[in-house]
C-alpha cells in the first residue's frame, strides 16, 4: 500500500473503531508522511549528470536560469525555472521565490540556498562539486549546458539531470489533516512544534501547516532582494549622522515588516532573532575572510550602537499596531551568537529603557550557537526568559566544519569512508554536539527553573532529531513550515512512549 493510501485507510479504521488514535499515530511513519508531502523524481534512463548534497526535498523540471532576471522572464512567459548559482546571498532572493527549484555549487545542508530553500518548500540540491558557473551556460564534468535548457532535479536524491524527469508529485490524503489534528491533541503539554518564518507568507504558511508559534524569525531576512539597500547602508554608514538616518529608515521598514508577520499569527508566540547578517552575503565587496566567524550576529550589533535598540523600537512599535488593529500579539526577542556574558549583558542593557515601553510583556532570550555559551549556559540563562539552540552553527563550531563549504568537499567523503555515519548538519550527532545541549540545558534549569528550551536550527524538523531533543528536555523546535507536519508527528509518538 503506498503513503497515501496508508494514511487514509488508517484514518479510517479510527473512525470505524478499529484502531485507537494513538495506533494510528505510530502506525504512520515519518517516511510515510515525507513520500506525501514532497513531489520525488523517478530518474531517467541515463541517470544523473552529477549528485550533490539532498539540501531540500521534492523534485522540479524548468529552464535553467543563472540569472534573478532569466528566472523572472521565464516564470513571466510561462516557463519553470531552475535557478543555478555557484552559491547564493540576499540579492538572489527574488529569483530563487519564482524558482521551481535550486542547484549550487557550493554550499551545504546549513548554506544561504539550502536553509531558503527549505523555507520557502523549493527542491533544492546543493554542494555540486562537479558543477562550474559560467556567464551563459554551466558546466557538469566534461557537458556544457546552455541557459534556457532543460534541467531537473530531486532534492531528496540531491540528483542533477539534464533534460525532463519522470515526476510524481506530492499529494496528501484528505484524512491527513485529522491525523495531525490528532497527534496535535496526544502532544499536548509535550514537545511544541513552532516553524522559521520570515515573511507573512511564511506566518500564514505556519499556521496552516500547525505550528504552535514561530521559534525563529530571521530579521535579516526581511532585507532581501530590493530590501538590500536598506541593510547596507546600516553597514556601510561613514559617519554617527549618516547611521542614524540609515537606522531610522530600518526602522520603518521593520516595523511593516513585522506587522506583517504577526498579523497571521493569531496571538501565537513570535520569536524576533534581532539582526545576524553574515556580512559576505550581504555586502557588495565584503572583504572579511572569516565570515560565519567574523563580525556577525552581537558582534555587529556591538559594533553598530543602536541596532538592536532601532529594531526592537519597531517590534515595539509593530505589537502596539496590533494591538490598535484588535489583535494581542505574542512576542519574544532573542540574541545571535552570543559567546561571553557580557556581550549578553550589554545588549539586554541597550534595549532594556525600549522593552519597559513595551504594552505587553516580551520575554527575552539568547540563542547558544557557540560552544562557549553551551559551556556557559548557566550564566547566560540568569539573565533570559529563554533559550534556544542554533545547532546550524553549533553544528558547524562544534566540529570546526564549516557550514558552507565542509560537506561538499568532507563531509561526502567521511560518510563514503564510514568515519561519519551521515552529515551532524542534517541529523544532530548526540555525543559530541547533542552532549554540549544536554549538559547546557541542565545547567541552564539549575540556574533558572523556570527557563524554557528551544531549538531553531535545521535539526528541529528532522526526525531522528526531534526525538532525541524530547528526550533531553527541550521545550519546543522549530523548523521550516513545510516541515511541520513531520515534526507534529513526532513529537505526538514521543509523548506516547
Ligand atoms: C543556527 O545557527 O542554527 C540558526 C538557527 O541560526 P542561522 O541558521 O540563521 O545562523
Ligand atoms: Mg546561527
């Protein structure tokens, strides 16, 4: 019996007394409800041209586009575009929307392209070494394929084809809707299941596929695409004069923007990460080496006075809209990248005078991203309402692996080798990273009993993940809206055992 079949028959046999809702809940597994959710390709008969790394599930056939403008004009003239780029940043935004799915070069489960992709629910395949960029046409091995060719790809494969696939594409029974209403009701009190969003459009996204707030909404990514200029001013500001304007600029986007996002949320919480722009893909001529080590995240907030204080007078400014609008929004603010209490300090202490503004309470918090504020994480939980766990990054300084480029290049070949089982960016690795968690989330209750656990990286949608996270204390995860669903699931298993 295939997926769909399964889950409605099983659906049926509750209503018909035939199975209780908790047999039915473990009777569905998370593969079951994956071949639903996500289109999957069924090859060709040459087989692929090259196989990178599965960075976002479902399969798509379209032209291939190099560009953010081939992209659009293809979508405008009917077409499907496959957007194809060494790597991708901020500016490619608009094109990677109107793609029907993602290819580069570089990058890997926690790159720009991948985490986008899975956001936004776009097949997407990265980390293609074989793959090289040119200005009009790419290149897999020793073949040349021109823009405007037909390429396809599956996400889950992680498979590049040149030419049209055999597609069978996501269909879910109706039935599913009452299943996950389910496991909504066996979950009760249990793990919570909140999504990334960023935009209304995701916001609603979540709250149609369940989710019980946002556990992460990247403030960086509401300057994408047209937004650029807004953030790089803020970056590039010569003077005190020029920063100030350029702030208060951002300042009345954000609040928009925010509005925006809370507006679908039905009074659900948000989690507002304030701003942690990896400064190589957000400026033109970025010249730092070090990028996802460097000036990001409380460092830049540091180092630009005001930043966080402008963005959380627009949060502010967006709860009272709200509020005048007749709705009680729900909000937090948490802090990226924190490694020393006192960077923790100093930023509760700048937006401190703007939260007592505020007309409803916002819980503050930090993530721990860094092995450091793991280690510390009893200081750190004194002074916060919450944490939560980027294990993107904790992933990536935990193992000194690189998010952006290590997989493609190490990664494969460990797992070919068996020194690593599978990538720790897609399934968390319990004794090394998942340790540094667990011994971070004890000291952080001992500290503060009261303190609530979360997790926002790529690994809260992830079953294997999920699991072990639930068992370890966690309050909630968030992941991307299309994988919500899985997560519900999940979540409902463990708090029958
Ligand atoms: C993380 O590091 O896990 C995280 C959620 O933050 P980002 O992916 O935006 O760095
Ligand atoms: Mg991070």
């Amino acid at each position: 019996m295939n997926a769909y079949d399964k889950i409605a028959s099983v659906v049926q046999q509750v209503t018909t007394g035939k199975k209780t809702t908790q047999e039915a809940i473990d009777a569905i597994s998370t593969k079951d409800l994956t071949e639903c959710l996500f289109s999957s390709s069924q090859g060709d008969t040459s087989g692929p041209l090259a196989t990178g790394i599965a960075a976002s599930p479902g399969a798509a056939t379209g032209k291939l586009c190099l560009s953010v403008d081939n992209v659009l004009d293809t979508v405008d003239a009917g077409g499907a575009a496959i957007m194809v780029a060494m790597e991708t940043g901020p500016a490619d935004e608009p094109g990677m929307r109107w793609s029907a799915g993602i290819v580069t070069a570089h990058g890997g489960l926690a790159s720009h392209a991948a985490i986008y992709s899975r956001g936004l629910g776009l097949p997407a395949v990265c980390g293609v070494n074989d793959l090289t960029v040119q200005e009009s046409s790419i290149t897999v091995g020793s073949i040349v394929i021109n823009e405007g060719d037909i390429i396809s790809i599956d996400g889950a494969t992680g498979e590049l084809f040149k030419g049209t696939i055999d597609i069978s594409e996501a269909e879910t029974p109706e039935e599913l809707d009452t299943l996950l209403l389910w496991c909504d009701e066996a979950r009760k009190g249990c793990l919570g299941v909140r999504a990334n969003a960023d935009t209304s459009e995701e916001a609603a996204e979540a709250i149609r596929s369940g989710a019980d707030g946002i556990g992460l909404c990247r403030t960086e990514h509401m300057f994408l695409g047209d937004r650029l200029p807004a953030i790089r001013k803020v970056l590039t500001a010569e003077d005190e004069k020029s920063q100030r304007t350029a702030l208060i600029e951002l300042r009345d986007i954000q609040k928009q923007d925010f509005v925006n996002v809370l507006e679908p949320m039905e009074g659900k919480p948000v989690t507002v990460r304030l701003l942690d722009a990896p400064l190589h893909e957000f400026l033109e001529d970025n010249e730092e080496q070090n990028p996802m080590l460097g000036l990001r995240g409380v460092r830049l907030a540091l180092a630009i006075e005001g930043l966080y204080r402008t963005q959380t007078q627009a949060l502010i400014a967006a709860v009272e809209q709200r509020i005048e609008d007749g709705q009680i929004p729900a909000v937090e603010i948490m802090v990226p990248l924190i490694a020393i209490e006192k960077e923790l300090e100093a930023i509760l202490e700048a937006i401190a005078e703007e939260i007592q503004k505020s007309p409803i309470p916002i819980p503050l918090g930090t993530m721990i991203e860094t092995p450091r504020a793991a280690l510390i994480a009893g200081e750190l939980a004194q002074h916060v309402d919450f944490i939560s766990f980027g294990t993107n990054d904790l992933t990536q300084m935990t193992f000194g692996f690189s998010r952006d480029d290590v997989e493609a290049t190490v990664i494969n070949e460990y797992i070919k080798k068996e020194i690593l089982e599978e990538s720790p960016f897609s399934t968390l690795d319990q004794i090394g990273v998942g340790e540094l968690i667990k011994a971070a989330i004890e000291k952080s209750k001992e500290a503060n009993p009261t303190i609530k656990i979360g997790i926002c990286g790529e690994h809260g949608g992830d079953p294997k993940s999920i699991r072990f996270l639930s068992d370890i204390g966690v309050d909630y995860v968030s992941c991307s809206p299309p994988r919500l669903p899985i997560a519900r699931l999940v979540s409902a298993q463990q708090s029958i055992l």
